[in-house]
C-alpha cells in the first residue's frame, strides 16, 4: 500500500475524501480523474482581456480540480495579450496551461461559454460568463452599462464558473443552473446592478508585499499578473515565505509546476513575476513581530497565511494590509473571509488564538488506520500519521483565485479613492450573499504609489 502523507495529499481530492464520497485515501485523487471541465470559446478573443484571463483562470483553476482535464473548443487562434502569455496564440496557451483543444465536446457535461461564439456548444447546461467594468459572473442574459471589463473581472468569472461545474460534480442540484457573479467595485451590491460595475480601471500599483505564498499568496500574484502595466518594471514585490514547494501545493498554487517540488516558494513566485517584467525583492524568513516595511518600502500588503500567529503580528506595519483566510472544513472550503487594516479591530482582537484540537476523523481515515495496522505499522504510529493526514486543510484552487482577485480588488479601489470594507465574507455555495459592511474607520492619508494602467485602444 503506498502511505500518503500530508506533503503529498492533493487538497482538493481531501474535499472528497471528508465529505465520504471515497472509501479511502488512495481513492481520493481516483476520484477527481472522473471529472472534466470543458470550454467552449468564441472568435475575437485577442480584443477582450478580460476574456483572456476568464480563460486562463478556468484552465489554471479548473485544471488542478478537475483531474479529468480540460476541454477546450476554439472557434479562431488568435494571438493573446494578458502578461502571462502576451503574444502567444489562443491554441498554444490552452496547452502551455495543461489544457486540450478538441472539436466538439460531451454534451451530459457542463460548458463553459466565453465570447459569443458563433456556434453554440451542444451541452445541457452552458454557463455563459458575463463581465462589465468590475463585475463578473455566470448569466443566461444581462446588459451591462457601457463599460471596459478589467481583467480581473475575468479572473471572478472564470473562478465562480469552475466553482460552479466542481459543485455540482460533487452533488450540488443548484451549482451551475443559476446566474451569480460578484463586483469587486461594490461587492456587498448585486454584482449586475450599474453601482457594481465601477469607473474605467486607471491606477495599479507600484509596489506591494505578498506576506506568505502558498494557495492565497500565489492566488494574489495570479491577479497581479494579469493587470495592464504599460511599463512591467513599474511593479515592485517583496515576497515573504521561508518553505519550500511539496508535492501537495501543485493542488492550489495557481504558479506552482511539478517542476518545482523542492524549490524555495520566494524563488518559484519571483521567477514567475520576472518573466512578466516585474521587479522582485525575496525575504525568505517567516513573518513575525520583527519583519515590518521602511519609510522607504512599500506600505501595501497582501496577507495569505494558513495559521493565526503570522496574522496575529500584521499589527500596524503596513498603511493598508489585505488579510484572507479560507474555510477549513469539508464544505467550509468554499468559504472566503478578508479583513483590512487598520481598522477597528486590533489583528489580537481579528484572530484569536486558539487551542489546537486533534482533527474529527470521519470513516475513510479509520478505514486508512486499519490498513495501515494489518499492512503491519504499530497502531500508535498508524493513527498519528492519519491524524496528521486529517489535519490537512481541504482546498481548492478557484477558491483562492476568487480570494486573489477580492484582495488585490481591495487595493485598487484604495488607488482609485473608494470606499473600503474592513471585512468580506464571501461563500461560494451562494457567491451573490456576500457580508460586507462599510469601514466606520477613516483611512489615514498616504501616499501608496501608483502608475497609470494601460487602457486598450
């Protein structure tokens, strides 16, 4: 029997394995090779970046999910503009991204419709992705006011789309027969409503730290990638994390290759954001109470840690820090949850601590014990080793790039002089009953730096 230890368990399968649609551990993986995403994608895509990253995002996210593969149906090969694969063509991309260009597709299986194809895709149920301005979703019709999409727009509708077809692979009777979608201008309004669609994109950021790069880091520097910079090398990012790449993070992390099993995180994220021409600093420690910005460095941050302590020492390091955390449990994975500061919580008061309880252990990790015992390990080490196995949080990758997107979305709307939240609470089982209540707290002025985005002709 091949013993799986937590460093190898692909944290979406877990989803699986907790919520007992597998008998056991080796199952798991088995399970997800069952089930394919497919994409069916309309000409003229090289006019429509926010398409583009739709794309990229479902094949990216879709792609470690939905082990089965991805299907896509293209109607022309154009060439593309999004950073991640400026230049290159449509058919090339799909494959770079470990997708497959096919012909037609298998009608019992969701579709993911992107553009406005000039044949539509023989399937059941279509999903047709909708983005205006910083709205983006899955819509049967909806006409948006005038108004650009920017990219990460996409990156939403494309996550929520495989959201949606992994939902429902997974028993959900509503998950992809509904319209839903979220505003990353106005995420507490209806995401179709013109207050949600926001102003045309104009300001990015010049420089930002990403505190800890595993599934959220990675998420966030996805959406960084795909942002308009006339000039790349206006962006500079301090990358925090001191761990190295394990087989398990190639589940979640939206820049991890199998390549990169053994890798320094800082090192995997950075040669990722150089390709684009963005300049890069590596601080490869953890985050604690001594790691704090110059005058001189940045003062935004983005935060994606997976244990409150780290969280616990953002105090008021930064001007302004996103912190995102996600659900832990079987069905809670679909759960997103930001906070900002400052705000009127101390980040003591945001995230307690608590104390560490053993993992429930449902009936496949018993199952897991007695095989480990009749395989002839003594039961005490069997059962600490699935302990451990259980204790691993379940995740999924279009979870975290919907996570990416909010938080990066947060410091956009700051360059652009809008209101803030000082906390999100989004759940993907219902994604347009999003709990977002106004900041009391006024922002303290600063200066965080900005340049201008490149707005298509």
């Amino acid at each position: 029997m091949n013993l799986i230890d937590r460093d190898q368990l692909h944290r979406t399968a877990k989803i699986a394995l907790d919520q007992g649609l597998v008998a056991d551990v080796d199952s798991a993986a088995a399970y997800l090779e069952n089930l394919v995403l497919q994409i069916h994608v309309g000409p003229d895509l090289h006019e429509d970046l926010a398409g583009q990253a739709a794309l990229l995002t479902s094949i990216n996210a879709g792609g470690r999910a939905m082990l089965g593969g991805v299907r896509v149906v293209i109607e022309d090969n154009p060439p593309l503009s999004l950073p991640w694969v400026q230049g290159q063509d449509l058919a090339t991309t799909i494959q770079t991204f470990g997708g497959s260009v096919v012909d037609t597709h298998t009608p019992e299986h969701p579709v993911i419709v992107i553009g406005t194809p000039k044949r539509r895709p023989d399937a059941e149920i279509q999903l047709l992705l909708r983005y205006s301005g910083w709205s983006g979703g899955i819509a049967e019709t909806w006409d948006p006011p005038e108004s650009q999409a920017m990219p990460l727009a996409g990156v939403v509708a494309g996550a929520l789309a495989v959201s949606e077809n992994f939902q429902r692979a997974l028993g959900s009777n509503t998950a992809a027969c509904r319209d839903t979608g979220l505003s990353l201008w106005c995420p507490d309004l209806p995401w179709q409503s013109p207050e949600a669609v926001g102003p045309a994109l104009q300001r990015l950021p010049t420089g930002v730290w990403l505190l800890g790069l595993g599934h959220l880091g990675q998420a966030s520097a996805w959406s960084l990638g795909c942002l308009p910079y006339g000039k790349p090398d206006d962006l500079e990012v301090y990358l925090v994390d001191f761990d190295t790449v394990v087989e398990a993070n190639h589940s979640t992390g939206l820049l991890t290759l199998p390549a990169d099993i053994g890798r320094r995180k800082t090192r995997v994220v950075a040669s990722r954001l150089e390709q684009l021409g963005h300049l890069t600093r590596l601080i490869e420690r953890p985050f604690d109470d001594h790691l704090r910005p110059s005058s001189a460095e940045p003062q935004l941050a983005l935060a994606g840690f997976d244990k409150i302590e780290p969280r616990r020492a953002l105090g008021d390091k930064f001007s302004r820090v996103v912190d995102a955390g996600l659900g832990a449990g079987p069905t809670d994975y679909l759960d997103i949850l930001l906070h900002t500061f400052p705000s009127e919580l101390t980040t003591a008061e945001a995230f307690p601590l608590q104390s560490a309880n053993d993992p429930v252990l449902f009936p496949a990790y018993e199952a897991e014990i007695s095989r480990r015992v009749n395989d002839g390990i003594e039961e005490g080490t069997a059962r600490c080793g699935v302990i451990e196995l259980a204790g691993a949080t379940p995740a999924a990758a279009f979870v975290g790039a919907t996570a990416g997107a909010l938080s990066v979305a947060d410091l956009l709307r700051l360059l652009h002089g809008a209101h803030r939240y000082e906390t999100l609470n989004v759940d993907l089982r219902s994604p347009s009953d999003v709990v977002a209540p106004p900041s009391r707290k006024p922002q303290e002025p600063f200066n965080p730096g900005f340049t201008t985005a490149l707005l298509p002709a």
